[in-house]
C-alpha cells in the first residue's frame, strides 16, 4: 500500500523567507503525487501535481516541488513566503485504479509578519 | 462553471440517528469521491463513484453507504452514528477515471455527533 509522511506537523517562516514543506512517499509503483492546500473552513485546492516527465513542477502561487525518486520524496518550496500562505498543506499521492488519493498528516504553515 | 457544492454545510445529529449529506460535482464530471477528515485520523478515503458505479472503497464500516445518480450528483449516507463520526466530509469530483487527474474538492460538510 502507498503512503505519505509529512515531517513537521507545523512550520514558521517569517514573511519573505523560504518556505520548504517536507514529504516522503511510500509506492510499489510509479508515484503520482500531489500537494494540495486547506485555508480555514474550506475544502482542498490543488496546488501542484507530478505525474510523469519534467520532474521539478511549478504550481499556482509561486509554489513549486521537485520528484526525487531516489530520495522518495516531493518537497513542496516557495522562494517568498506571503501572509496569505497561512494555511494547512497536505501532500498525497494516487493510489492505482481510480481517483483514491492517501494523504499525508498536513503541515501548518504559520507565516510571522 | 461552477464548483463542487455540498449541502448541507452544517449538521448536527445525536447518536443512533441516521444522515444523509449531498455532493454535486462540476458539471460534466463523471467521478466524484467521498473523504472523511478528523483532528486525528487526518484524511481518510471513503469511497469513489465513477458512472454509477462503485470502483474503491476505504476501510470505512458498513454503516458508511454511498450512491451516485445519472447525473452524477452522489449521496452518502451514514447509519446509527456514533460520536466519532463527527468529522469533516468532503465530496471531490474529477472528469475522469485515470489516477493522474485533478480532483476539485468541495466545501465540506461538517457534521457534529451529540
């Protein structure tokens, strides 16, 4: 079975500074991975996905991510971190047959002014 | 085009009762999958619907029901709850089958067990 394990169940960056969120998978096959973000209140956003090809992926926000397979892992970056990106973020990867995603624990993202 | 919406938002039950909570995916999308999310347990996947047919299940018990209607909108149902059914419910829906597409969550139902 696949998994996830986010390190860090909570991360405080300063505004501007680097946001580096962490995530390691677990798969028996090739990985379909995604990040997605949860503001207060609401559902999931996509942030970025990684399927297959170009394996640094740029998504919504200014945030980006990088497959490392021989590391199992799908970091989630932002080179400038903004007020408004406090939120709740969740790496997950797809499960063979169908749209099952196996989420990670979530990572709070706690940005100081 | 809209988005996913679920009704109702809000709920409240008492243990042993019945619920039933609502999903309508974007239109056009065939796929709509149910999660449950706790403070402790995280995200859990309760099950996908796909042209109205069930296709996986989670590790959920028989008391968590769903179906999905012609027009794709789905239902789940949750019988004689208990207090840890008391949880976030999210309805995502996806235009098709294959694991590398995007699904659209929708709002939530929070439901509240009393």
């Amino acid at each position: 079975a696949q998994s996830v394990t986010q390190l860090g169940s909570h991360v405080s960056v300063s505004e501007g500074a680097l946001v580096l969120l962490r995530c390691n998978y677990s798969s028996s096959v090739p990985p379909y991975l995604f990040w997605y973000v949860q503001y207060p209140n609401q559902g999931l956003q996509l942030l970025l996905k990684y399927t297959t090809g170009a394996t640094l992926v740029k998504g919504i926000n200014g945030f980006e991510a990088e497959f490392k397979k021989s590391e199992t892992s799908f970091h989630l970056t932002k080179p400038s971190a903004h007020m408004s990106d406090a939120a709740e973020y969740f790496c997950a990867v797809s499960e063979t047959g169908g749209n099952k995603l196996v989420f990670g624990a979530g990572t709070i993202l706690r940005v100081k002014s | 085009k809209a988005g996913v919406t679920q009704t109702p938002r809000y709920l409240i039950k008492t243990r042993g009762q019945q619920v039933t909570l609502s999903c309508s995916p974007i239109s056009g999308h065939r796929s709509v999958s149910w999660y449950q999310q706790t403070p402790g347990q995280g995200l859990q996947f309760l099950f996908e619907y796909f042209s109205e047919t069930q296709r996986n299940k989670g590790n959920f018990p028989g008391r968590f029901s769903g179906r999905q209607f012609s027009n794709s909108r789905s239902e789940m149902n949750v019988s004689t709850l208990e207090l840890g059914d008391s949880a976030l419910y999210l309805c995502a829906s996806s235009s098709r089958g294959g694991r590398a597409n995007e699904q659209f969550f929708g709002p939530g139902t929070r439901l509240t067990v009393l």
